[in-house]
C-alpha cells in the first residue's frame, strides 16, 4: 500500500502535519535531543521555525481584528444610548413646561415651532439636535389639543434618529385645573 502513496497528497500532508507537530512539541516545553553520525547527543533545538511564528503573527492578527472590532461596535452602541437617554431627558424637560401652560396660552402656541434645548442643558454642546413642538386640535374633542414633541440627531456615522413624545392637554382638565382653582 505504500507504493500507492508514495507520491500522493494524502502522505505528502501527513508529512506536513508531522513536522509541525515534531517543531511544536519544542515551543510548549518538551525538549528533545537528536543523535549525531556518531551516537553522541547534538545541542538541543531552541527557537521556532518561520511556520511557527506565521501562524503566530495571524492568530495574534485575527485576535487583535475581533477586539478592535469589538471595542468600536461598543462605542458606537455607548453613543447609541448617549443620545437616547439625553433626548428623553430633553423631551420630558419641554413636557414639563408645557404642562405647566394654562389653557390661554395653550390656544396661542403656533401649530409648530422649534425650541431651544439649550434652556434645560447649557452645559452640553446641542448642534446636532433639533427639536420641534407642533400642536394640534384634537380630532374628536374641540377643547383638546394634541401636543407632539420630537427630537432629531444624527449619531458619528451620520445615521439620522428621531424620537417623540406625543401628550394630550384639554381646557378644564388635570393640568389646566391648577391655574383655574387660583
């Protein structure tokens, strides 16, 4: 059967195999000597062989590749969240004004307006952020106005978001009646 393989791929590989298995046995700290012509022992082998340390240098690349492409999707998602969470914080800060509107001032807001988030968070740059208010009469009720607020951004990869937050505001009702018992 050897003289099948003598010259085949398959003994070639197997060859192959054995040698980088014989060269790696020396790098995990099993020494071994080799005898001379004359019996005697040679130095010891020391060192690693070219094809040691490639796949070395490409395991090390491809560990090195993961983590950094790891580490920037973690930034990215950190931003991600960043933004959301200020934006909320921002949305809830204008609701909360607008709330404390009576219904006079209600009726008068124009249909849509911007407003300038930089009255609840001087201190963080807002460039990139757009904030409008649109009130609407309601559909059903004519002494109800639907308040819309939203937020625009674009993350560092230039993606645009949005995020909103719609309430409800009636004349007589819950956060009107607190200017009309005075």
């Amino acid at each position: 059967m050897y003289k099948y393989l003598k010259n085949s791929y398959l003994l070639w590989t197997v060859a192959i195999f054995w040698s980088i298995l014989n060269n790696s046995v020396k790098g995990i700290g099993i020494e071994y000597h080799r005898e001379n012509k004359s019996g005697d022992r040679a130095h010891k082998k020391r060192g690693y062989s070219l094809v040691e340390l490639m796949i070395g240098a490409t395991l090390l690349t491809v560990v090195l590749a993961g983590t950094f492409s790891a580490l920037g999707q973690a930034l990215f998602l950190s931003e991600k969240v960043q933004h959301s969470n200020f934006v909320t914080e921002l949305l809830q800060s204008e609701l909360n004004e607008v709330n404390n509107y009576n219904w006079d001032r209600i009726i008068t807001l124009p249909a849509s307006e911007s407003f300038d988030p930089a009255k609840y968070f001087s201190d963080i740059p807002l460039k990139n952020y757009t904030c409008t208010r649109t009130v609407v009469n309601h559909s059903t009720y004519s002494n109800m106005k639907e308040i819309r607020l939203t937020v625009t951004w674009d993350d560092m990869r230039g993606k645009s978001y949005s995020r909103e937050l719609v309430s409800y505001y009636a004349k007589g009702g819950m956060n009107d009646y607190n200017y009309e018992a005075l």
